[in-house]
C-alpha cells in the first residue's frame, strides 16, 4: 500500500521526466553518438570520432559555417538597422497609429519564410510582378548575398522592433528627464542613460534574430541554391536528401549549429549579466512622449515604406500568383482565374489530404505539449524535487534547438532495428518533431500564470482529502486554461506551417501544407502553391487574431 502511495505520488514527475527525454534528450543524445560512433546505425561502434576529425579538417565545413556566421550577422545587422530607429520612435514619441503598426508589424510573423522568399521571386524575377508594373526586373538583386539578407531581414526584424519597443517603454523617459534637468543634452541623455538602460531587451532581440538567422532554412535553399550559396543547414539537408546519405556529416554539421546557437543564447546572457540595469522601483512609470513635430511624415512615410516591403509585397505577390490563371499572361483582367483555388479544394496533388494532414498533426501536437507543458510547469514552478531545475533546462532546451537537427536526432535515434515499435517513417516522427520544438511555449505561459496564483486554494484541497488529480483538474486547470489555451494555439498556428522538420521526416506519400507548397514549386506549379500559402497565412492570422482579442479579454495583466 505505501509502495503504491508513493508511485502514485511521484507519478507526474516520472511521467513528464520520461517524455522530457524522450522529446528533447534521445534526438540530442543520438546526434552526439552519431558524431562519435559513425558505424552506430550499422550496430557497431567501430572507427570512434573518425568522422568528427574528418569533417573538422574538411575545408567544406569551414565554408559553410563562415557562411552561416556571415549570413546571420548581416541579417541581424539589417535587421538592426530597420527595427531599432522604428522601436525607439514606437517607445519615446507620440506616433499617429502606433496601435495599427504593431499589429502591421506581427503580420511578417504570420508569413513563413519560404513563402516570402518565393513571392520575392515571383516579384523580382525576370517576367516577375515588378517588370509588369514598372518595367524592370530584380534578378540581380534577388539572387544574390544582398537579396537573401534583405529577404530574411524583413521576416525577422519585429523579433528586433517589439524587444527594442517594448523595452524603450518600460523604462521610459524619465531618467533620461533627469539628466537633461542635470545639464545633459537629449541625445546624451539617451545614448548614456536610455539606451544603456535598455540593453537587455535590445541584447536579446539581436541575439534571437540571430539564432533564427543561422537556422532557417526555406530562404537560402530557395535563393541560395540559385547562386551556390550554401549554409550549415542546407549542408545538412543535402547530406540527408542526396545519395550516398552521409549521417556522421550531417551530424558533425548538427553539432556544429547547436554549438552557434548555444554561443549566441550564452552571449545575451553574458551581455545582460555583466552589469547591473535594476531600477529604482523596478516598475514601468509613465512618461510624457516626445512630439513628433516636423519628423511626424518622414516617420511615417519609414514606418509605410517597412510595412510595404515586409508585408505589402510578400502578400501581394502571394495573391497575384494565386489569382492569375497563367504566369506567362500577367497580370492581366483576362487572365484572373480562381482555377487554383478550385485545384486545391478538388484535392489535386493531395492539396486538401495535405492540408487536413497539417491541421490534424497541429492539433494532436497543440494537445500534447499543452498536457505535458502544464505538467512540467506545475513541478517547475510548485514543486521541491531536487532534479526539478533540470526539468525546466530540457523543457526550455528546444528554443536554442535548431527544427533540422532535432530532425536529425529524431532520424538517427529512432532509425534503429532495436526499437519494439516501428516508428520511423510514420506520421508519429512529425508528432515528435512538433512537440520538441514547441514544447517551450505553453512551459513559459503557463509556469507565468502559475507564479501569478496563490498556493491557498491547493492547500484548501489537500487539507479536505484530494489528491494531486483532483486538485490539479478541478482547481489549477480551470484557473491555467485561458494563457494554456493562448500557448496552444501559438503551438497550432506554427505546427500547421512547420517546414524544414516536415521536409526531413514527413514519411513517404504524405505531405503537409509545407512540404506541397514546395513541392508544388519545384514541379514548376507555382499557382496552387501560393492558393494553398494564402489559405495557411489567412487561417494564421484569423488565429492569431482571434489570440490576440482572446487573451486580452481573458488573461490577467502580467
């Protein structure tokens, strides 16, 4: 009886440990035994660390990840330079709108990068929208280093914007006030007292564009492929997809990006940590925004001309191709068709299996990363066990995870002969690709809105006879579900558009939204392509609308 007591008792903590390892400790644990043990798939540990000392002395791997640093510091420094002069205004000045450019500036968010990347094609290319309209072509620029950096500069600069915006508003105008009534100038002022202040924010939004930088995918393979161009992730991908496979390569080149993007999340930490940025009362207070004056139509006509080239022209691009019966007839009256359209609700290609495919997946990993990520909130945040620091490391792990090499990990380590169940080459690989690399979402929301409730009503319940279930069902859950809710559609809304995962590890005659819309362009289909793109991107934004609305009716202020 004590013995059942006891198993019962530590349950949920071996429940979620188990299915931390499983998620997010096997595909890692995989990679590294890949990377020591080339023969691993073959059951043998023979000819130790001899792909590791190959692949280092290869002069192919140095290229690659001098292109993959090369790629991700100029992004971020594009990036940079348009979202920290949009924040800095957003956060200190009185800007006419400022509500309707944030929601403007989610919408690159809501638009996958290889959608934008093809649509920039579409539009650049020769023939493409923008020698219609204006007559003159963008090969040059397109495809190229500069065209691949601005591309994925526009997907991910409101990473930037909203940390620099977001950061500049909590802490204000008021020392800056200080110094000034001190004798400091303005831009003193804020060059050593605002934007020192605003550091960390700013820290972590440069260190995150740059970590998305160097594990994207969708936007060198489509540009870069045209002009051998090739990144870490590519490298990878090609390992995986052309023959002879080359697993120990495409492990090292893993190993090698986990490595960059663990550099990149130590570094914000160092920068934030070497110094301290405390304030006063640690509280946001308000502060009279600056006039815009004579500044007020050059910020605006900046603040257009961004969301035009971030938004404007990926999404029209999309529309065009998707409404144009031929791309050869332009864009013509005569040639408007919704034949795309009909196309893919008549299932041409697998376009609605593909679609109901992605949906499905969505929802069953939206289902179990909200259970799991409840439970392991609930024993970060309430419990004492001593492992429980662990348990939050591997929850949060997967945000410094590049999405291709826990694809990686997941083909290597469950690629094996030795397993009682078959699941390589099923539709349980993308499951577990969608919950490793989501997994983090409702662990933050919901360890968030644990913090912000008392312990009195769990005591009240242990205190009348209930147990762990019952308490956590009829007391905590009901209290969790509008921030777990909002975690789970974020998780719904990425998992349906997921790509470089669905590429890897998709089993052979099914595809997702993702992999038919690259599918379809590689098959020279371009128009179905982008019908099936702006269905994904309208049913995205409708969600994250509707999120939005929800969690700002539902969710108690942070």
């Amino acid at each position: 009886m004590r013995a059942l007591t006891f198993i019962s008792a530590r349950m949920p903590m071996l429940v979620a440990t188990a299915s931390l390892l499983l998620l997010v400790g096997l595909p890692l644990l995989f990679v590294l035994l890949q990377v020591i043990f080339p023969e691993l798939t073959r059951g043998s540990l023979a000819q130790a660390f001899s792909p590791l000392w190959k692949n280092l002395a290869d002069p192919e791997l140095i290229e690659l990840t001098g292109n993959s640093i090369k790629l991700g510091v100029s992004v971020v420094v594009v990036s940079a330079l348009i979202a920290v002069p949009l924040g800095v205004v957003r956060a200190l000045t009185k800007l006419p709108g400022a509500a309707l450019w944030d929601v403007l500036l989610l919408v690159p968010f809501m638009i996958p990068p290889y959608i934008a990347a093809l649509a920039w094609v579409m539009t650049l290319q020769t023939n493409g929208f923008n020698e219609q309209l204006l007559g003159f072509s963008g090969d040059d620029l397109v495809f190229s280093f500069s065209g691949i950096v601005l591309v994925m500069a526009f997907n991910i600069f409101p990473v930037i914007y909203f940390a620099v915006s977001r950061t500049l508003g909590a802490v204000g105008g008021r020392f800056a006030a200080v110094a000034q009534v001190c004798g400091a100038n303005p831009w003193t002022a804020f060059w050593k007292i605002t934007l020192p202040l605003s550091l960390p924010g700013l820290a972590a939004g440069l260190l995150l564009a740059f970590a998305l930088s160097i594990e994207e995918f969708g936007t060198p393979a489509t540009l870069g492929a045209a002009i051998g161009f090739e990144v870490l992730v590519t490298g990878i991908h090609r390992r995986f997809s052309d023959w002879p496979l080359d697993m120990p390569g495409a492990a090292v080149l893993s190993l090698i990006l986990v490595l960059l993007a663990l550099l990149a999340f130590w570094l914000q930490h160092w920068l934030i940590n070497r110094r301290s940025y405390v304030s006063l009362t640690g509280k946001p207070t308000p502060f009279e925004k600056v006039e815009l004056g004579v500044w007020r139509w050059p910020v605006l006509a900046f603040f257009t001309l961004v969301c035009f080239l971030a938004v404007g022209v990926p999404l029209l691009a999309v529309l065009a191709t998707a409404t144009t019966d031929t791309l050869s007839g332009g864009l013509q009256w005569n040639n408007f068709s919704t034949r795309h359209f009909a196309a893919l609700f008549a299932n041409q290609d697998g376009a609605l299996a593909a679609l109901i495919t992605s949906i499905s997946l969505a929802t069953v990993t939206a289902l179990v990363t909200g259970i799991l990520g409840a439970l392991v909130a609930y024993l970060v945040v309430r419990s004492n066990f001593k492992g429980k620091s662990w348990l939050d490391f591997l929850s949060l792990l997967p945000n410094t995870l590049p999405a291709i090499v826990v694809a990686v990990g997941l083909i290597l380590a469950w690629n094996q002969t030795f397993w009682p169940v078959n699941v390589y080459n099923t539709s349980l690989m993308l499951l577990l690709a969608y919950s490793c690399l989501l997994l983090p979402y409702p662990v933050r929301y919901t360890s968030a809105s644990l913090r912000q409730l008392g312990e009195n009503l769990e005591a009240a319940a242990r205190v009348s006879g209930a147990g762990f279930t019952r308490s956590f069902i009829h007391i905590l859950l009901p209290l969790l579900a509008p921030s777990l809710l909002v975690a789970m559609l974020m998780v719904f809304a990425i998992a349906s558009r997921e790509l470089v995962a669905s590429l890897m590890v998709t089993p052979a005659g099914m595809q997702t939204v993702s992999t038919f819309v690259f599918g379809q362009f590689e098959q020279g289909s371009p128009g179905v392509g982008m019908a099936m793109s702006l269905v994904a991107i309208l049913t995205t934004t409708l969600l994250l609308t509707g999120l939005t609305v929800f969690s700002r009716k539902k969710l108690p202020d942070a």
